[in-house]
C-alpha cells in the first residue's frame, strides 16, 4: 500500500520489539509486555497493533488475536544482522502492511511508515558510553540525531531523560512526551515477610536478614558502591548478608566484584543469587530490610516502584531519575560516596524503616500500566490525525 494512501477510520501501528534479545530479556521487554495488553484493550474499531518480531522473540509475545505480527529474520539475539534487517526490510515490508505509525528506537534509513514515534528509555551511548561496546556506541551515536530529526513524536520516561536528551540531542520541545513508566501491582504487593524469608532461604540459601541489590551487574549500577557501603556499615547492621541477585553478563566485572568482597572481608556475607525469574523477586523485595539501588545513572529506575510496592525500605541515588521516581518515599545517598551510602542503608535498618514500609506503597501506588498504556496509545492517535 503507498505511504500515502490513508484513512481517517483507521489506524495500524508497528511496534518494533527486535531490539530485545529473546533469550536474555530486558526491561524494555517487561515494558511491552504489560503496555501491549493494556493497549489492546483500549483500540476503537479500526485501530489494529502489529509486533515487528523473529521467530525466536514471536512466543516471548503471545497476545493471542489482539494483535497481528510482523516477522524479520533476527532480533537482538544477533544485533548486526537485526540492524541491517530493520533498515533494509522495513521500507518494504510496512509499506506492504499499510502501516501509518512505526514505533521504535531508531529510524529506518528509508521512511516507511507516514508517522514515527520514537521511545527512548536511555541514553547511555552518552550517558555511560563505556556500558556499551564501541561499535553499538558509535551507532547510536550517530543514529539518534537524525532519528529525533525525524520524529513526530518522542516518548520518554522521566523528566530526568528529558533533560538529557535535550543536552545531547537539541530536541524540539514540541515532540516530547513524558509518560513515566509503571509497576505490577498484581505481582508486586506486601506479603507475608516471615513466608517470603523461608521461600528465600530455602531456595536461595539465605541464612540471615539481608540488604538487598536487584540489578544485572553492569559497572553503572554500582554493586561495587554498596561492596563498600556494606563493608563501612557492617558492625552497625547486626550480622545481615547482603544479598545480589541479577545476571552477571560480563564475567570479568562479577570476579572483580567478588574480589573485592574478599579484600574487604565481607565476602562470607554475600549472598550472589544469580539471575531469577521476574515473578521470584517479589520474595526478596518482601524479605530484605532494606533494598538498595545505588546507581549512577538511570533514565527511570523501575526497580525502586518494585521493592516499594512490595512494601520493602528503599535507598537509592541523589542523582538522574532515581529522586524522581521515588518521589520522597525512599532515603538518598551519593552513589560516588560509600559512607553516604552505609549511613543511608543503616537508618533505613533502622528508625526510618517503618516509615518507608508504609510510604512505599502509597508511592508506587501512582503508577500503573493502564495509565502508561492509555497515554502511549493517545500518543499514536495524535501522531496519526495530523
């Protein structure tokens, strides 16, 4: 169908989910994966998603009916070829599907659908480039310029990013979106702490109360930070464990994190969980006495909606969006200062901790995926009546 063929009564998006490596799932997955149904559920006669996917990501998002698919060779399980593909075969195939509004993260070279909204949920190609190998870095770096150019519509997920963007992209104002993300409530609730502790215990192999990180283990997430912090705080915190769960994808970082466990003496005290299904975080979160999120660079920080959603304290970083998406109910502290960061752990141990178990909630109870759903889709409903 010509691109410039349209119809007022109708409205077919493309949801580009190739960036997303179906074996090593991301957050940008758990995102679409509660926005998408919640979208669905909202779509006027006429309106219809379609799902850029591979073989391999297609049965990673089974939406039954709701939804119609688009299928490319790769997703992100082999990122060069799933970047030469979006570029190449996107100008042939959305046209074929009579796609108005393409939804992705970057543009494809040729136009290819009428309208173009653009999600970003990070920046770290500027942010935290050394995060990313330098080829992927230099593409992005040269491929979201032109992309924002190119927009006519730019989804971000915090004021924190906004500001970003505008000190490394110079976008107009006039296309920026704020829709902050959402948490889970049906997954991540308050539970039984005593029955969450024996679930980790005996699973996991916790043995004390514990401090808790959740993260995949890259250098910007600063589990090295709370190594320390930990170390500084530990004849204040009673004999806890620390407890790290998340995948650790670059093996050599994990080793020097465990060494300097060792050098610090507290490598006895921690407990490495290793990555775990979504659903089974929800036990730490209830369990810990403290959760704690000391990275130097976030663009939203949903980790810090689960564990207070889940009614567990929470310290996080007095920089980016993490202040932001905490809103008041969590304890700041300086993720470059390990002693800012002990001092905080300890008073949420401690006398701040009742207080933030019973803010945490009410906090993360301003966040919900139908709301997140229902601005996005508005977003495309814009886009598309220009």
């Amino acid at each position: 169908m010509p691109l410039s063929r349209r119809h007022s009564d109708r409205m077919r998006v493309a949801i580009n989910l190739l960036t997303d490596d179906p074996f090593n799932p991301s957050g940008a997955h758990w995102f679409w994966t509660r926005v998408i149904p919640e979208m669905t559920r909202l779509l006027r006669d006429g309106e219809s998603f379609h799902l850029m996917v591979s073989p391999k990501s297609r049965p990673t998002h089974d939406y039954g009916r709701s939804v119609g698919y688009i299928t490319y060779p790769w997703s992100n399980e082999k990122r060069n070829l799933r970047t030469l593909s979006e570029h190449l075969y996107s100008p042939l195939r959305l046209p074929l599907s009579g796609i108005d509004v393409l939804n992705t993260l970057m543009a494809p070279i040729v136009k290819s659908a009428p309208k173009l909204v653009v999600h970003i949920k990070t920046l770290h190609a500027y942010t935290t480039p050394h995060a990313i190998s330098p080829p992927a870095r230099l593409y992005r770096q040269l491929s979201y310029p032109r992309t924002a150019r190119l927009a006519d519509a730019i989804i971000l997920n915090s004021r924190s990013l906004v500001d970003e963007v505008q000190q490394y992209l110079k976008v107009d104002p006039a296309k920026i979106r704020l829709i902050p993300e959402a948490v889970d409530h049906e997954l991540f609730n308050p539970g039984d702490r005593d029955e969450a502790f024996a679930h980790v215990a005996k699973r996991y192999g916790v043995r004390e109360n514990f401090v808790l990180f959740v993260s995949s283990l890259w250098p910007y997430k600063n589990c090295e930070g709370l190594i320390r912090a930990f170390a500084a705080a530990k004849s204040d915190l009673g004999g806890r464990q620390l407890v790290v769960v998340g995948p650790g994808r670059d093996v050599e970082y994990v080793g020097e994190l465990k060494a300097l466990a060792a050098r610090l003496g507290v490598a006895d005290d921690i407990v490495w969980v290793g990555g775990v299904p979504l659903e089974e975080t929800v036990h730490f979160y209830r369990a810990a006495d403290v959760f704690v999120y000391p990275s130097h660079n976030e663009t939203f920080g949903l980790p810090i909606l689960e564990a207070m959603a889940s009614a567990c304290p929470v310290v996080t970083s007095n920089v980016t969006a993490m202040p932001e998406t905490a809103g008041g109910a969590a304890l700041l502290a300086d993720p470059k200062d390990a002693d800012s960061i002990a001092d905080q752990i300890v008073k949420a141990c401690g006398p701040e901790g009742e207080r933030l178990r019973a803010r945490g909630p009410e906090r993360a109870g301003e966040f919900t995926w139908a709301a997140t759903a229902a601005r996005t889709l508005d977003v495309y409903r814009e886009v598309h009546a220009r």
